[in-house]
C-alpha cells in the first residue's frame, strides 16, 4: 500500500509540471527591410539625353585619341584703322593734316596645318584717307578724300609662347602679310579758297589758296605685322583679338596746294597718304573643315 500511495504521488506531481521547450535555435532569422533610396523619376536624364551623353563621352574619348592636323575656316573681322598722311609744308600754319580713325572690316578664308601654322585672304574694307585741314579762327575747314575702299590682304600666322601647343586652340598667335590695294582712277576733288588777313590799321592782304587731289597709283600695297591672340568657344567657333600696324608700299593719294598772297608770293605744298598706320579689332572664326591624324605613341 505504501509504494502504491508514493507512485500515485510522483504521477500527479510529473502532470502537474510545466514542461517549457527553447525554441531560440530553430526561430526563424528577423527580417531585415533594406532602406533604399532612390532618384527623383522628374530628375533623372530622359533616354535621349543619356545617349546624347554616352556620344559625346565617346567622341571625347576619340578624339583624345586623334591629333587636329589641318582645318579650313570662314572668318569675319571689325575693329577701327588709323591712316595718316605727309605734309610738306604746312604754308605758315595755315594748312595741316590730322590722321584719321575709322571702322574697319573683312571677310576671310583660312587654312591651318597643325594648329601652328595658317594662312588667310579675303575682301577688307579699310579705305585710305587723306585729310586737309585749313585754319580758320575758331572753326576750321576740313577736306577729306579716299581711294576706292578695299583691299585683297594675304596673311601668315604663326603660333607662339606658352599657348603653342594648346591642344583647344588658345594662344598668340605673330602675324605677317600685305595686301593688294586697287586705288582706282581719276580725280578726287579740288577747291578754291580765298580769305583776308589784316596786317596793322590799313593793311589788308588778299590770301588764295587751290588744291587739286588725284589717285596718284591705280595699285599700291601695305605691308603688315600683328599679334593675334584666339581662343576657341567650342569646337566651331573661335574668338579672336589682333592688333596690326601697317606701312603703305607706295602713295596712293596725293594732294598739290598753291598758296598765295596779294598775287604775289607763292607756295606749294603737297599731302600724300600711303595707308600706314594701326588697326585693333575682333574675329570671329567658324571651322567648316578638319583632318585627323592618329597620335604618336609616347
């Protein structure tokens, strides 16, 4: 009876238990939620742009790879040019000749051989002037005459100083060249003058003075040297700044004054304008042509 009572006992007690089981290692593993930050879909490059980027990269690419050896370009340029004349004589004062400034421009053709080297021509309109002033107290009277206009200029260009080989095109470039000037023909004007002048009370002396102006060549030249300095906008267009001093080969315009008093004594003088002086302006160049070569492994 006793081992019957003690074995019911441990059964109850065994029921009575609460059997707990660890399940830690066999849960499963948490879930973890990537944070994913993405672009904005209105920011993002639309397919045209991408592939508009991907040729530019690849003709970057390219071109690194190449060396510009030769272009062809159209160029307009517009500056101002000074041009004075020689006075022989200014007959007491009374005559002199000021050098005059006045807006220039042409249109031109070029070649370039290795980013180095290039020769340009084309149509300039830079008139020669020349000018006769007579005094006449406060506001004196002023004559002006001019050949035809224009002239053919061939120029040579030559790269030089730290930009030389500026693979975009920047730098100074020297300048030499002449130009072809048809004066054209014929007379240009004449005047007649006559003017008083008081010497003492009852002194009164009777002045005259004629001029006669012609084209004294039908073709001259002008000679030039400059410093050019460009840079490339893009791969096109190219600006540019020059200034150039000029030397006439040759007078193209010549002016004969008599100059008289009271019938008796007389002087001649005479004005002839060649064209010399300064020119300061911009250009602009676009490149219509160009001719690669494959770099030189270093």
């Amino acid at each position: 009876m006793s081992l019957l009572f003690l074995l019911l006992i441990l059964t109850v007690s065994a029921q009575a238990q609460e059997v707990v089981i660890d399940t830690t290692y066999y849960a499963p593993p948490p879930v973890v939620r990537e944070r994913v930050i993405r672009e904005d879909p209105d920011m993002n490059p639309s397919p045209r742009q991408v592939k508009r980027d991907r040729k530019a990269t690849s003709r970057q690419a390219l071109l690194s790879q190449l060396s510009e050896v030769q272009t062809w370009y159209v160029g307009a340029e517009s500056g101002f040019r000074s041009d004075g004349s020689v006075l022989s004589n200014s007959l007491n004062g009374l005559v002199s000749n000021a050098t005059l400034t006045k807006a220039s421009w042409s249109a031109l053709l070029g070649y370039t051989y290795r980013n180095a080297w290039t020769i340009e021509t084309g149509y300039s309109r830079a008139p020669i002037h020349l000018n006769i002033t007579i005094a006449n107290s406060s506001d004196p009277l002023v004559f002006t005459y001019r050949n035809s206009g224009y002239g053919i200029p061939l120029r040579i260009k030559r790269r030089i100083g730290a930009g030389k080989q500026a693979m975009n095109g920047t730098g100074f470039w020297l300048t030499g060249g002449a130009w072809l000037i048809p004066n054209g023909t014929g007379e240009t004007g004449n005047f007649k003058l006559i003017g008083y002048s008081q010497r003492g009370r009852n002194r009164i002396d009777t002045l005259r003075l004629n001029n006669t102006t012609t084209v004294l060549n039908d073709v001259t030249g002008i000679a030039e040297l400059g410093i050019d300095y460009a840079t490339r906008l893009s791969s096109w267009l190219e600006l540019g700044f020059y200034v150039r001093k000029y030397w006439g080969l040759g007078n193209a315009l010549k002016s004969n004054l008599d100059y008289t008093v009271n019938r008796g004594s007389q002087q001649q003088a005479t004005i002839v304008a060649n064209g010399s002086g300064w020119g300061v302006g911009v250009s602009l160049r676009y490149t219509y042509g160009r001719q690669y070569d494959v770099k030189k492994a270093m």
